[in-house]
C-alpha cells in the first residue's frame, strides 16, 4: 500500500491580534477585602466566599462587623432584613434584594 501525502497549505494572512494593539488592562483590588489583586471583581473562589458571608449575615449568624473587613463595610449601605441585614447594593452598585428566599 501506497501512503498518500498531504501537503499542509500555509496562510499568508496575519492572526487578527497581531495587528490590534491590546488595552492594558487596570488591576484592582478584589471586592471581598483580601488585598489581592485581579482584573475582574472578585479574586478565583472569593465570590463564592463572599456569597456565603452575605448569606450568613443575611440569616443573622453573624453580622457585618465579625466578617467583613472595615474598607468593605463602609462601601455599602445595610439595611435590615428578617433577622440580619442585606446590603442595598451588590458589589456593581446594581440595587440587591439579598440572597436567601
């Protein structure tokens, strides 16, 4: 048996990337409070850890001041609900009716 050749054809066009230059990109801090650095809001798995923070305090199991640090404490408005509190907006400033149904 013979075995076919296949000749692989080479693009002359230039990936799109090459010629847009990329926007640099601003690093900020995460929004939980850790003090690390990320380009989105949140550091990986800090928004599910500060999901269950809101939870816990939604709930009354805690309040803001046993789990949130200060700088993130002060960059919400509280208001009460059922037992706890929920903040009046999420970390995008959007208006937030809390977690827990």
């Amino acid at each position: 048996m013979a075995k076919s050749k296949r000749v692989r054809k080479i693009s002359s066009r230039k990936s799109k990337t090459s010629s847009k230059a990329k926007a640099a990109r601003e690093m900020r801090d995460c929004a939980c409070g850790c003090g690390g650095k990320t380009l989105g809001y949140f550091s990986m798995g800090h928004d599910a850890r500060f999901k269950g923070w809101l939870l816990r305090i939604e709930r009354g199991e805690a309040t803001p001041e046993q789990l949130l640090k200060k700088s993130v404490r002060d960059a919400y408005t509280w208001k009460a609900k059922g037992k706890g509190q929920i903040p009046a907006t999420d970390y995008k400033g959007q208006s937030h009716s809390g977690y827990d149904k």
